[in-house]
C-alpha cells in the first residue's frame, strides 16, 4: 500500500518515515466520536509479533465485569513491562489502568514472543497489543453499532461501557459480548487512538508490583509454594571441565537427613529433601566429601586480549565503505602521521552477577506432563529446548514465567530450570523447588564475552576523520538455548554429554554499535569471531558494551588529536538531528558544574544498535592518583527514546544502566585460574556498594509522533566511555583496558 | 538434631521444630511461610536476607536459629501495619518506586528501618553506610537514597 503524506506532515516526520522504510503510515482527520478531536493515525502494517499471532483475543480477553485482560508473551525482568502495556491497551480502549489485569509470558496461554530480550518490548509486544486493542475497540463499536441500530461514530467507548454520544444508552461488554470473546483478526488498517488524547501513556505511571515488593507478598518464583513441594541442590564439578569421578550416595542417605533422593546422571549430580535446609546440607556434604578429576586447564599462559587474538577465527567484513586503498597504503609501511591514530581497547568477560542466585520450580505431573516455573527470558524457547533435553513432545511441557532477580540477559535461568526438570524426572508426583547457590551461578553462568577492538583512523587537515577501521575479535554474545539443548550447562555435564556445536556465521551482536553513527566517507569493519575459554551468552547489551567503550574512547582521542572538543568533534561528524539533540541536551545538563582539582567530565554517545534510542552520558569522575582512587561522582545521560510509554520507566532503565555499567566499568573482570573461576561471590567478584554509586540525572527528549524505541541497554556503552574519557580529563591518562582501576594509573603516561 | 524453638517473629510467638544450626532464614521463609527476607548469597555479603533482630539490622543467612530465641525479630512483613497501611519507609519506596527487579529491597528498607531508629535525619552519607551491604545490581541506589530520605522526612512530621 502505497503511503500518503498530506500536507500537515512535519519534516521530522517525513524524514523519519524515509529512513525507516518500511513503516508507512497516513493520518487522517478524526473520523467519528470515538476518536475524539485531534488526528488519529492508521497504521498499515502490524507489528512483527502481531503479524505472526494476528488474532484479537490472542492479545486481549474482554471479560464480563467491564475489565480486559492483556497477554503477553514478554517477562517482567524489572523493566516495568507489565505496567507499560497496561497503559497502552487502557489508551485505546479509553478505561482506566485498574480495568486491565496482564498475563505475563506462558506457553499455551500468551502469544509465542520468543526471548524478551534486545530492547524490544515496548516495540514488539507493547506494539502489538496497542494494534489489538485498537482492533478491539473498533469492533467493539461495530457489536454495539448493530444492536443498537446506530452508527459507529455516534458511539463512545470508555471505562468498559459503551454510550451513544447523547448519553442515553448504553452498553456493557457483557451486554454485547454474551460470554463469547471478540473473534477475527486484527485487519488493518487499525485506527489508533488520537496521540493528543492520551490519558495513561506518555504518564509516569506507577508500577503496582513495587507495592507488592515492599509489602513482601509472593512476587519472584523464590517465593512459590506448593503443597508437598520438595528443595533441591545441585552439585558441580571443583573444576570449570571436571568429571565426578565417586560420590558414596548410600552414606549421604544415612547422614544426611530428610535426603529424600540423590539423582548422579554422570557428572550432573543433584540432591532432592523435605526441607530446603536439609538439601543444602546434602550439598555441603557433596562438596567435602564428592572426587572429582579434573578436565582440561583453561588457557592461562597468555593475557586475556593477546589469547583473543591468536585463537582460530572466522572473520567477517561487516563494513566496507567507500575506498580504503590509500588508507592501507600507508598503514602498510610507514610510521604513524600527526593525521592518523590508532589504539586497542579490551573489554573482559563480565557477569549478570544476578544478586538472587537461579531459581525454578518443577513438576512431573501423573499424566507425565512436566510443568516449569522460571525466570526465563523465553519460555516457548524453554519448552522446546527441553523437549529436546528429556526427549518429550514439546505439549506436554507447560512454562510459566515468573519473575526473579533482574537478570540484565541470559543468566543462569535457563539452566536452573533445565537442572529442576532433570530432578523432577527423577522424583515426580511432587513440586522440585531447584535454587542455585551463590558459587553455582558466579562459577557457572553464562558470561558476557570478553572483547578486544583495535581502531585505526585518519584526519584530514580541518580535522574531520576521513578513514575509519575497527578490527573486533570476541566471542559469540548469545547462545540462549532456542531449542538446542546442547546450550544448557546440564546438557554437558550428563552421562551422554552434548556440547555446543559453534556457529560457523558471525553473529551481528559481536558488532552491534561497532560501526560508529558518525559521517565517515571511508569505513572498514572486520569482526574476528573466536571461541573463547568461557561459557558465554546475552549480556545487556552484547557486543555493543564493549564497541561503544572503544570508539567512543576513540572519538574523544582523535578529537584530542583534532585539538577540538569533544562535543564539538561529535557533532560536526553526526548528521543525524536526533543524535545531535541528545549530545547537545547533556552540555545544557552539566553547564552550571564545576570542576575541582582531580576532577573531570566525559562524554559517550550511541543510538543503540544503530537504530534504537539515543543516548548520551556524561560523566565527572575524581581522580586521585596518591590516594590510588577513581570516583563517578555523577552521571547525566540524555536519551531519545521516541515516543516514551511511561516516562518514569525510562528514567529508572537509565539511570539504573548507568549505575550498573559504571560498576561494569570501574570494577567488574571474571577472573580464572587453570582450573576454575576464581570469581565465586561478592568478594572476589566485587560489585558497586552504596558508598561507590554515583548520583544520576537523567534528561528525556520526549518525540509522542514517533515510534517507541527500545531503550533498557541504551545508557551501558556510553556510561563506559563517559567515565573513561572522563578519567584521561581527570589526570590525562587514558586507560583502554577494563575495568578502569585505579592500579592501571601507574602503568600509564600522561598523554 | 532437631529440637524446639520458640521465636518472637513480627510480634507473635512462633514454635518450630528445626536443627539449632539452621540458619535463621530458612526458617522464617520455609517453616514461617514468610518472603520478606530473601536469599542472595548465604554468605553475609549482599543483605537479601536482612531482618531486624529488636532494632539492629542483621543478615540472616548464617545466623543460627538457636542464637536468636531472646531476640524480637522483624521481617519486611512485619512493618506493615495492623490495619494493612504501610511503614513510612515501604510507603517512600512506593512513591519514589525505588525498584526494578525489587529483590534487593528488603535489605535496602530493613536496614533503613534500622538507620532511622538512631539517626532520624541522616545525611546522604549516613544513609549509603547504612546500606552497604545491600548489593543492588538493577542500579535503583539513587531512588533508594532518595526514598530513605523522604521517608526520614514524613517520620519527623
């Protein structure tokens, strides 16, 4: 269908409709009551989960009491969804917030939305439901219309009622509907509601879960009971490729009591008791008394970033612009110029650091049903993947989502509940509640990889960079199960053992963000995918943590050779208006700060993904050499994220990224010895305490006639390169290896 | 091997029949039924599990039970009023929504609870060395200080 733009289209709009292509949508002018004054949209073209789950009542349930009930197939992981798509199905379909109830992700139940991952939520699912309920509404109006004997525009919808616009009849949803549900599809095109209209959305909405939380009702799966329900432990090897090689389970079974069963398949060894206590005294006694030998060492004779580039790689040239022969020509041979600049950047492997350990609960029913309660991202994902594990038909599998600890990515979710569901197996009849220790998820989760960028560019003589290469060497950043068994840490440690087959394509998430926004004539991008030592996957964010560090990094030392400032070099090599903006809002933030001695400010700047939010942070940092400290005094980040669901949530994503990848960046390495992680809990794998937090202000450029853009990993890269750049202001040392600690000051000269 | 014990628990007398050894933790989530005290690392590193033993906030993770039968125990469920409304600080987290996950909130209001007992007006800092050993990985550190700070506010008034 071909787009029309009248008259009224603003420029921005017009521009933004261009560059993203797909997306054609026209206004009209309010076409009957329901829409009220002001210009409704019609949108022609659903949102991609949508389009794969178009029925109405697979997104939205009218129910008799004049309330709706909302499903999605996304989890709530501590990002407020659940109060986000309850505002925008309670906007179209004119009611107030307390007639919507949600369903979070469950197989059989909510639309298959895959992982709720990348961002995408509000985008995807929250899209999604805004088109269904809108299709709700419609034909809604169109029930009443009919037996009314009216037309649909001199019908108004709202609190759960619908009113011919004289007031004098009306209609309940259960007046029209008679028990059924609404059928068919969502058809477009789909009348949206008047953006001017708005009640709920674009409003600092409060969560209601958060009361739930402090009044310390049964909120996360730690806290499910069932009547009957039995406690579990795992036991792991003492080394990363270890093997059990005895454990004496009929002397566990007279030592330990209320020992219930004790399940060896292999080296994947689990105790299940009565009572939550007597399993971890199982596990205590396994750890003293299990032997175990050792599999093959770690690699620890080389430095993390030299082993990154030296291991077997597929490369894959992700960008090549314009014409870099001159560019080679003389980085062949010839020494560094006043107009070229290089310099390597390491980022290394980082954990989800979950402060609540993994958790699930399993049930293998009396019909040989098996029945999982997770923090999983992904439950259709989960249940596939599990069929696969315990070779069952995937509809007998039933997953519910249940929140946990955030989990910032793939922790150990997937893998507890597959560890649960081994047990349950094992023990069935009865609720397995499985909860990982400490030890178990720092030693075994899923890492984000470590990462090694070498940027090369050049200027010109007015100091614009004509040349840009970026050479990535990492790891793959997800290997979320999907399916493949194989990817669940139980699945290698079984007596048939499955280990992941590696991929042979470069993932596009090792160079998310690694090609800069920046206008740059003459780009090359080559990404070294290798297999690192450790279990990797998701990790908020993915590559683009650890991209953004770099050539943000960069950018500020290229400005330094430019002798420009740093806001100034960013800007006169973005053409972007809404990447300008947000750089330009963080000078307005910070321009009545001052500057101690030992102080200094930094800035980083990203869309992520290139085609998600707008973000940009700046960071003041103190630096006090003799004393060996770093500080993050304060963070600002000004951030685009579109139209903004809930303002309130956006504020809380932001600043609690920045907080968290200021702690990814001042502290955080998952550190290994030949064996072993050797990063096992809070000591050894420190993380931010309150006495380190910096304050943080965060700055919303609000756009109500744009798409939704996916923010929750917007702040993570530019928070790291804020602070590094931030530091060199400090003290004029430019540390390129995180974490940035004070120590590394010492091996450095100031530039 | 068990014996009894009777534990004074969110002002109620509580018997329960457990290992003197067992944490104190597990018995107040698994023999009480409560969720307000969380696991996080069992090691007194994090404050998931801070309860407040008569006025002291004090992880109780590692705590033995047999340690703690002269002791008034509070946990998160016990701040709420008899008639259902919400102790200064739980109401200051709710209106600052001081949370994202929200799992490390108990440790966070526990040991403001505890701060605010000897310090009604404590400063920023005051505040952030009460807390810190709570661990927060969602980042809600800044709303936190500033619902501690709200709630010392409405406290005094």
């Amino acid at each position: 269908m071909a787009a029309q733009y009248p008259s009224q289209l603003s420029h921005s709009r017009r521009d933004f409709i261009k560059s993203v292509g797909c997306l054609t949508i026209a206004f009209v002018l309010g076409s009957g009551a329901d829409v009220l004054a002001g210009e409704s949209v019609v949108a022609d073209e659903l949102p991609e989960s949508l389009a794969k789950n178009p029925r109405i009542n697979a997104w939205l349930e009218v129910l008799a009491n004049g309330r709706v009930r909302v499903l999605t197939g996304k989890t709530e992981i501590g990002q407020g969804i659940r109060t986000a798509v309850a505002q925008i199905a309670a906007e179209e379909l004119n009611m107030s917030m307390e007639r919507v109830e949600v369903v979070l992700a469950e197989t059989g139940r909510t639309p298959d939305e895959r992982y709720t991952s990348g961002s995408a939520s509000i985008e995807t699912s929250g899209m999604s439901i805004r088109y269904a309920a809108a299709a709700a509404r419609q034909q809604l109006l169109g029930l009443a219309a009919r037996q009314l004997r009216v037309k649909a525009s001199q019908l108004r919808l709202a609190d759960g009622m619908i009113r011919t616009t004289d007031g004098k009849r009306q209609l309940s949803f259960t007046q029209l509907l008679k028990g059924k549900q609404l059928q068919g599809e969502v058809k477009l095109p789909v009348q949206l509601k008047a953006k001017s209209e708005y009640q709920h959305v674009g409003k600092p909405v409060r969560r209601d879960d958060i009361e739930r939380m402090v009044r310390a009702e049964p909120v996360y799966v730690q806290d499910l009971r069932f009547p009957g329900m039995v406690h579990a432990r795992v036991l792991r090897p003492t080394s990363y490729w270890g093997k059990l090689a005895k454990l004496d389970t009929a002397e566990m079974q007279r030592q330990i009591p209320g020992l219930l069963k004790t399940v060896v398949d292999g080296s994947f060894v689990g105790f299940i008791a009565e009572k939550e206590c007597q399993a971890k005294g199982a596990q205590d006694y396994g750890i003293q008394h299990a032997q175990w030998t050792n599999g093959p060492a770690l690699p620890t004779k080389q430095a993390l970033p030299e082993l990154l580039t030296t291991l077997p790689a597929i490369t894959k040239r992700a960008v090549n612009k314009g014409d870099m022969s001159s560019f080679d020509a003389t980085t062949a041979g010839s020494a560094p110029t006043d107009a070229s600049l290089s310099a390597r950047y390491f980022k290394p492997y980082l954990m989800h650091a979950s402060v609540g350990p993994s958790c699930a609960v399993a049930l293998f029913d009396q019909e040989d049903s098996l029945h999982i309660w997770t923090h999983s991202q992904g439950v259709y994902p989960l249940r596939n993947t599990l069929a696969a594990l315990l070779k069952m038909p995937p509809e007998r599998i039933h997953v519910k989502a249940v929140p946990g600890s955030g989990c910032y990515g793939h922790n150990g979710a997937d893998d507890v509940a597959a560890d649960a569901a081994l047990l349950a197996r094992a023990y069935p009849g009865r609720h397995v509640r499985l909860q990982w220790s400490r030890d178990d998820e720092h030693a075994w989760e899923p890492y984000g990889s470590a990462m090694l960028m070498q940027l090369d560019a050049r200027l010109d003589s007015e100091g614009s960079i004509t040349h840009w290469q970026n050479n990535i060497w990492s790891d793959t950043h997800s290997t979320r199960p999907g399916g493949k068994p194989e990817s669940l840490l139980a699945a290698r440690l079984l007596a048939q053992p499955a280990l992941p087959t590696p991929a042979t394509e470069v993932s596009s998430a090792i160079y998310r963000n690694g090609e800069p926004l920046y206008a740059i004539p003459n780009q090359r991008l080559d990404t070294h995918y290798v297999q690192g030592p450790l279990r990797v996957s998701a990790l908020r964010g993915l590559g683009a943590f650890g991209n953004v560090f770099a050539l943000e990094s960069f950018m500020d030392e290229l400005a330094l050779q430019a002798k420009q400032d740093p806001w100034e070099f960013r800007l006169r090599h973005l053409t972007d208006k809404r990447a300008k903006a947000v750089i330009q809002r963080t000078r307005e933030m910070i321009k009545n700060e001052k500057l101690a001695p030992g102080e200094g400010f930094g800035l980083g700047f990203a869309q992520y993904k290139n085609q998600a939010a707008y973000c940009a942070v700046v960071a003041k940092v103190h630096v006090a050499e003799e004393m060996g400290t770093i500080r993050a005094l304060h963070l600002w980040a000004a951030i685009d994220a579109g139209e903004t669901i809930n303002p309130d949530g956006l504020k809380n994503q932001t600043e609690g990224g920045m907080i968290q990848a200021s702690s990814w960046t001042l502290k955080e390495e998952v550190l290994f010895n030949e064996q072993h992680i050797t990063s096992r809990q809070w000591e050894t794998y420190p993380i931010f305490r309150f006495d380190e937090v910096p304050a943080v202000t965060v700055s919303i450029i609000d756009r109500p006639t744009e798409k939704p853009l996916g923010a929750g990993e917007a702040a993570q890269g530019p928070t790291a390169a804020a602070l590094a750049n931030a530091v060199f202001q400090a003290c004029g040392k430019r540390i390129r290896s995180l974490p940035i600690r004070p120590e590394k000051l010492v091996q450095i000269k100031e530039s | 091997m068990e014996a009894e014990f009777t534990l004074h628990v969110n002002g109620q007398a509580r018997t329960v029949r457990v290992d003197p050894a067992t944490p104190l933790l597990y018995v107040l989530r698994d023999d009480l039924g409560l969720n307000g005290p969380k696991f996080g690392c069992g090691l007194q590193q994090c404050g998931s599990c801070m309860v407040l033993l008569d006025t002291i906030a004090w992880p109780s993770c590692q705590l033995p039970v047999a340690n703690v039968q002269n002791a008034a125990i509070t946990t998160l469920e016990g701040l709420t009023r008899p008639d259902g409304s919400l102790h200064p600080v739980q109401q200051a987290f709710v209106d600052e929504q001081a949370a994202q996950c929200g799992y490390c909130l108990n440790g966070m209001v526990m040991s403001a609870v505890a701060l605010l007992t000897v310090h009604p007006k404590p400063d920023d800092q005051t505040i952030r060395n009460a807390l810190f050993r709570v661990l927060c990985r969602c980042g809600v550190h800044s709303r936190a200080l500033a619902a501690i700070k709200k709630a010392a506010d409405s406290m005094k008034s």
